[in-house]
C-alpha cells in the first residue's frame, strides 16, 4: 500500500507541475524524501509562492496533519475519484491557500483531515490563486 501511496504522490506533483507550465508558471520541484514544499513558483514580480500537493485516489478526505500556515503558500488537493488507472479521465484540482485549509480541516480518527469536495468546492481548479 505504501508504494501505491508514493506513486500517486509523486504522480499528483508531476500533473500539477505540468498544469503550472501550461499556465506559463516558473515553476520548479523540490527534491528530497522529507521536504515540507513540493513545488516552487517564481512569479513575474519575483514573488516567491510554495506549493504542498496532496493527492488521493478516491474521494475520500486528505491527512492534512502538516500544513504549514504561511505567506504565499498554498495546498493543491488532487482527487482522482477511482480513476487513477485512467488517464482518459480528468483529476479534480482544488488550489486553497493554506491558511483556508487549515481553517476548514476536521478531525477523522487519529489526524486531521480536508474532504476537497465537501470542504473547498469554491477551490475547484482555482488555479488564478497562484497567478494572482
């Protein structure tokens, strides 16, 4: 199971990545086993912005234990909505500053978890967040 669950994260960055690029970001991932930032983001003005990716193969709610709270970062939650196999079907993205989801996080059993569609919909591939 653990090795199901580091696919779909390193899978979710390299999507979210690509979505940056095609949206013309200078964007960049960071390296490493225990980073806390998994994308980078260098905007036009030289505004630094960091990016956690969070990423389920369901719909079922994200462990969001660690959220980091600070300026210019921001949480993409990718839902694959049973479909990760597929890659006809197309990822739900919910791009939410960090601050609204740690505000919008509830306890389920022993961490502290984000249910995207139920908790952000207004999110939903918000991706104008980290344009802006």
């Amino acid at each position: 199971m653990e090795a199901k669950n580091y696919m779909t994260g390193i899978a979710s960055e390299y999507l979210v990545l690509s979505m940056l690029y095609r949206l013309g970001a200078d964007a960049y991932i960071t390296m490493g086993n225990k980073k806390s930032i998994d994308i980078g983001v260098i905007k036009e003005d030289g505004t630094r912005i960091s990016i956690d990716v969070k990423s389920v193969r369901g719909y079922s709610s994200i462990p969001v234990d660690n959220i980091k709270v600070e300026n210019n970062h921001f949480m993409v939650f990718v839902i694959y909505k049973n479909k990760f196999d597929d890659v006809s079907i197309m990822s739900k993205f919910y791009i939410v500053p960090c601050e609204v989801a740690s505000r919008r996080k509830h306890i389920y059993g022993k961490h502290m978890r984000v249910h995207p569609i139920n908790d952000l919909k207004e999110y939903e591939n918000a991706w104008n967040l980290l344009k802006e």
